[in-house]
C-alpha cells in the first residue's frame, strides 16, 4: 500500500515538474513575442 502511494506521488510530482516546465516555456514565449512586436 505504502509503495502505491508513493509510485503515485512520484507520478504526480513528475507531472508537475513538467507542467512547471511548459509554463515557464509559454510564459517566455509570450514576453519575448510581446517585446518583439
């Protein structure tokens, strides 16, 4: 049961990590598209 937890949480954290990640990305792609312009 314990494992199962924590395979879960990891599962989570990745996805969150690269949730965090993809954020970042569209949020740099928009200021640089913003002073671009």
């Amino acid at each position: 049961l314990l494992s199962a937890v924590l395979a879960r949480t990891n599962e989570n954290d990745v996805f969150l990590k690269l949730f965090i990640k993809i954020n970042i990305k569209i949020k740099k792609d928009l200021t640089f598209r913003r002073t671009r312009v």
